[in-house]
C-alpha cells in the first residue's frame, strides 16, 4: 500500500488555513458530515451557503452554529429539495442570482437504503433521482460561477461504488424487474463518482483548468443516513455495525480535503485508508476499474442530458 501524503494521522482539518473570503456552497447540512463540515469550514472563517430541503431545520441549525461558534459567522440557507429538478432549478437561480463566488461546491446531500422502489415527482427512482440527477443538474448551472471563480466540485460519494452490480442498469435504470435497496443506492452514488471522472476528462479536452472535480466517501459513519430512509432491519444492522463506524465529524474530513487542499491529485479517490476504507486516517485508496469505465461513463453522461434536459456548458 502507498503511504499517506499526508502522513500517519492522514489528512486532518489542521491543514485548512484561514478561509476568510472564500465561499462555500454544501448540501444536506442539517446532520451528518454537512453539519460538521459546514461547522468547520465557518469556524476557519469562510461563508458558508446551505442548501437544505427543510427550511425550519436550516433554521435550527443556523442557531446551533452561532451558538457554538459566535454570531459572526457568515452563513446562510437557500431551500432546495435535491429529489425535484424543479426545486434544484430555482435553488441554483438563486445562488446564481445572489452569491458572487463558489470556491468550492460540496454535493454532500443524500437519501440511502430506501425499502421499496419509490419515483421521485421526475419519474426516478428515488436515490438515482435524488442522489444523481438532483446532483448532475444542480452542478451543471453551477459549473458558470465554479468556473468564474476557478474553484471546485467536489462529490461525495459511498464504498456503495462497488457493491450491488458494479454498473449502471441502463436497460432498467428505475429497477422495476427486481427493486433492491442497497443495489439501487449503490447504483446512484457509483453515477455519482463516475461522473465527476467523466467531467475530468471533458474539462481536459476542453483545455479547461480553472475547475477541479474531486470524488470522496465518509467511510461508515455515525450519522442519519440509515435512520432518515432505511427499513427497520437496516436501522438494526447499522445499529450492531456501530463499534465499526467512526464519528460523524471524522466522516467529513475527506470532503473538506477535497474542497481545500491544494494540489490534491484529481485522479484519486479520497476516504478512510483503514478496515474496509470504514475508518481510519484520511488519503487517497485504491478505486476499482470499474468506477472509471469510460464507455459506461459517456453513456450516463449522455443519459443524463436527455433524461434532465440539463447540459453542461464546458
Ligand atoms: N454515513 C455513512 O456511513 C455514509 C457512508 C457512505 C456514504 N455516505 C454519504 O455521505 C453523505 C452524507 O450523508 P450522512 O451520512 O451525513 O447522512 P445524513 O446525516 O442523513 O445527512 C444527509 C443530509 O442530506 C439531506 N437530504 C436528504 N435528502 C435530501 C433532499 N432531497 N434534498 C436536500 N437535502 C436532502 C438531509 O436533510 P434532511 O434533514 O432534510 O433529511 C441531511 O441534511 C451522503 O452523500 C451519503 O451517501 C455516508
């Protein structure tokens, strides 16, 4: 194995410098590695935007963060429902319309485990809806600002990459023969990844510089994932998985490394180095072939122009 870049501890926030001046937008920051990623990233001084689909939540969780970190801090919500192309739309308007800088947006937001096949209002499965499209169409009318601003998109993907069945379902993308939780959620969170390798590539072609993309995970941690959407059995098994997961705040430091440190190799894949990429000091780790198929990856890509409608201007 490959020694750590950034040593034995692995990366950890020590490295971030002050971040006066700098913005950042995240989704899905009411709990989990959103909140404490939102919570780090405002305590070494940057502005914060949150895009959250529960206003009243946000709220909260604005009170907690000033609370804990002083009534100085610069952050503010936008509403946005990652799981309705219409709410993504308007959201992105508004960030464009008011936010003059992303030096960093954080696609963190997710839904997992969801028990029975449901469609989002677009006529998606619910996960590949939420966690893919939600996500392809809110960083392809952000990519103009990201761009303007030569700052970065950074995907926060699952070790889920590579479970379930390694590809995309393109015959049957919604799983209607054969609707299983983890294969569904694994399918959208490996699109996830293989878009940000597939908008790699393009941004080379086009000579375009200015934008980095980056792919990471949170290993196993303790957050809401499993208990927002997962079945009752899955909130037990997460539950006996509990002494093999790290800390939420743990789980974030891998999408505050990609949002931040300098000369972070693109090509790699970023989360816990320890058991099973679960835990353990954060770095680059291996990424299996099949996350960087490029054949699978041109098709979903231009799936996902026609299914959204949304195109990326490069
Ligand atoms: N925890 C793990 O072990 C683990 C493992 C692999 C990958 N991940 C990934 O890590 C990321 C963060 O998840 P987490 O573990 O921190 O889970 P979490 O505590 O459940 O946080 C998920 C966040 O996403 C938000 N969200 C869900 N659906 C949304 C929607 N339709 N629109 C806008 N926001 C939405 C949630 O908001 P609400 O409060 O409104 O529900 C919450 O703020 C996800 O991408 C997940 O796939 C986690």
């Amino acid at each position: 194995m490959k020694a750590n870049q950034f040593g034995k501890k692995g990366w950890t926030p020590d490295r971030i410098d002050n971040l006066n001046g700098k913005t950042f937008i995240i989704t899905g920051t009411t709990s989990g590695t959103g909140f404490e990623a939102a919570k780090i990233l405002l305590s070494k001084g940057a502005k914060v935007v949150m895009l959250n689909r529960n206003s009243k939540k946000a709220e909260d969780i604005i009170v907690t963060l000033k609370q804990e970190l002083g009534n100085d801090i610069d952050v503010s919500n936008i509403q946005m429902d990652l799981s309705k192309q219409a709410s993504v739309k308007k959201a992105a308007e508004e960030v464009l319309k008011t936010i003059p800088q992303i030096n960093a947006l954080i696609c963190n937001a997710a839904i997992a485990q969801v028990p029975k096949q449901t469609l989002t209002e677009d006529g998606w499965e619910s996960q590949m809806g939420t966690n893919y499209f939600g996500n392809w169409t809110l960083q392809a009318l952000l990519f103009p600002l990201i761009e303007k601003s030569k700052g970065r998109i950074v995907t926060v993907g699952s070790m889920g990459y590579d479970m379930g069945i390694k590809t995309i379902n393109f015959d049957d993308l919604n799983w209607d023969k054969g609707y299983v939780p983890n294969t569904a959620y694994s399918q959208s969170k490996l699109a996830q990844i293989m878009t940000i390798y597939e908008l790699q590539d393009r941004l080379k072609e086009a000579g375009n510089t200015d934008v980095k993309a980056y792919a990471c995970h949170p290993g196993a941690s303790r957050t809401n994932l499993i208990n927002t959407s997962g079945s009752f059995m899955m909130k037990i098994m997460f539950y006996l998985m509990m002494p093999l997961t790290q800390s939420a705040e743990k789980g974030a430091y891998p999408q505050l490394m990609c949002a931040t440190e300098e000369n972070l190799d693109q090509e790699g894949f970023y989360g816990p180095t320890g058991r099973s990429n679960w835990v353990g000091p954060v770095g680059a780790h291996e990424i299996k072939p099949h996350a960087k198929d490029k054949a699978v990856a041109k098709r979903l890509w231009e799936l996902s122009e026609k299914e959204t409608g949304v195109k990326w201007n490069i």
